[in-house]
C-alpha cells in the first residue's frame, strides 16, 4: 500500500520541491501532482517518491453551457492529458463542478454526456484512469456531479469503460450519510485513487443545529458545517482498516493520498508536518 499526499490544502505547498524532497525523507511513497508539469514529476523522481494523481487546469470550464467554450476546454484537457501521459502518469482527479454552480445537477448531467465519452475515450487510449473526486460542493446547492451512487450508476451507464472511476473518499461520504464501504462492494472495481481523509461529528452541535449550518456563529474549524468536520484518518468514523482489507480482496491497490483539511493542522507548516505525520503513522498501522 503506497502512502502519499495531496498537496493542494497544504502551506508546505508554497515550495512544492521542498514538500517532495520533506515526503520522502520521511518515507511516504507518493505525491499528487497539481499539474502535468515536467518540473513538478523530475521532483518526485529526485524525492523518490511515485506520482499520485494529477490535476489538469483545463477540466474546471468543460461543464458549461456554452458549446464554443465547451468545446475549447475540451480540446485543451486533451492535450492536458496528452502531456500527462508522456510524463507517465496514470490518474486522472477530476472535481466535476459545473461553471454554473446554480445548475441543477440533472442539467448538468445533460451537459456532461456531450463530453464525457470522448475525454474517457481519450484517457482509455492513452493509459489513463480518470478518478472522480465525490466532494458535493458547496452548500446549499452541492452542484459537483460524480458524488453519489444515484450519479455514478447514472455516468458508468453512459461510460460503462472502466477508465472512468472514482477517486474513493470516504470523508464525504460519511458526512453525506452514505455506506462508504456499500459502495466498495458496488464500485469497488473502479476504484483507481483514494483521499485519506476522515469526518468527525459534534453532538452538542448536531443536537443544536440538526444537519443545518450554525445560525448565529462560525465553525471551530476550517472544512466544517459545525456539526461535522473533517479530520485525519484515524480521528473520525471511518473504518480504514476494512477500507484496506475490502480493496485489497478486490485485488485493487491504488495510493492513499492524505488530504489535509483538518482544521487542527491546516494554520502553518508545523502544523501541516505534524498532520501528516500522524495520517502516515495510523494508514500503516492499519495497512500491515
């Protein structure tokens, strides 16, 4: 089991060499990359560590209703991937977030079909495996299609190849009410990334609030509804231990990238190091 991190909520990630040289002389094995960028993979390779995921800027303007402009983002998240391919790399993290966040996701559903199979088309015949990132956005129109199990019987039935995945985040799940590991026996085949990330509840503040953001206060923390939060694996709900045993009967084994979004370590960089420290001691502790 590879154990990497996802740089993005990270202060470390101001100075991404120093984040890939830091990872791997503290043993962790892989690093996502926020780009198919040549400088970003020859920095991983001096670190010793294997590339995660890649981002690609492009994917943020292909859900739109503007058919020129849709058909532009297309084309440039092709060459996108094109160049990702000849770095080697092998996921594709996509957040499926219309431009139009006020979309209803039944319309942008309509909107992804037009596009969907030529991307994953593209991705199949370069090797590619596109993970779909399950955050729901923000509230209260959670408009990210790809997060449910309602959508993604929807988009696999579209784009049954299995290029076309998930990027398995149990996190949000979890705060979404969903069975994270119901969906590892449904679609645990297109597992092809995982965020290591986990969720805490209050029930002080769930008791006050019900699922409804705070009236007449903000979160205690970053990442937060109040009534729930986002934490390290380890320190929420999340059962990793048969999160690890269920992918691996699958015969699956795709890296844990920690996502840092826990507000306990996301202030500063000692903060961040400390986090991530404890999220690779507890993913071993559960994965021998």
């Amino acid at each position: 089991m590879k154990i990497g991190v996802r740089p993005g909520p990270l202060h470390l990630n101001r100075d991404f060499n120093a984040l890939a040289q830091w990872l791997g002389e503290n043993d962790f094995d892989s690093l996502d990359l926020t780009a198919p960028d040549a400088n970003q993979k020859k920095a991983l390779d001096e670190a010793g560590l294997v590339p995660g995921s890649f981002d690609c800027p492009s994917l943020g303007g292909l859900l739109t209703e503007d058919e020129g402009a849709r058909t532009e983002a297309a084309a440039s998240l092709k060459e996108e991937l094109s160049q990702a391919a000849a770095l080697g790399l092998k996921t594709f993290f996509a957040c499926f977030v219309p431009v139009d966040r006020t979309a209803p996701r039944a319309k942008t559903f309509e909107i992804w079909k037009t596009v969907a199979p030529e991307i994953v088309e593209h991705c199949e015949s370069l090797g590619i495996n596109l993970a779909m990132e399950p955050w729901p956005g923000p509230a209260p129109e959670y408009p990210t299609l790809g997060t449910t199990p309602e959508q993604w019987r929807a988009m696999f039935a579209v784009v049954p190849a299995n290029a076309l995945g998930l990027c398995y985040d149990p996190s949000h799940m979890a705060r979404l009410g969903i069975d994270y590991l119901r969906v590892l026996r449904e679609f645990g085949d297109r597992v092809h990334h995982v965020h290591a990330k986990d969720t805490a509840f209050d029930d002080e503040v769930l008791y006050l609030t019900g699922q409804m953001p705070l009236s007449f206060s903000a979160p205690a923390f970053k990442c937060s509804e109040g009534w729930w939060r986002y934490c390290i694996p380890g320190y929420g709900v999340v059962d990793w231990r048969s999160i690890v045993t269920d992918l691996l009967a699958l015969g699956r084994d795709p890296v844990f990238s920690i996502e840092l979004e826990d507000g306990v370590y996301m202030d500063d960089e000692d903060g961040n190091r400390c986090g991530l420290l404890a999220s690779l001691d507890y993913l071993r502790s559960v994965s021998r």
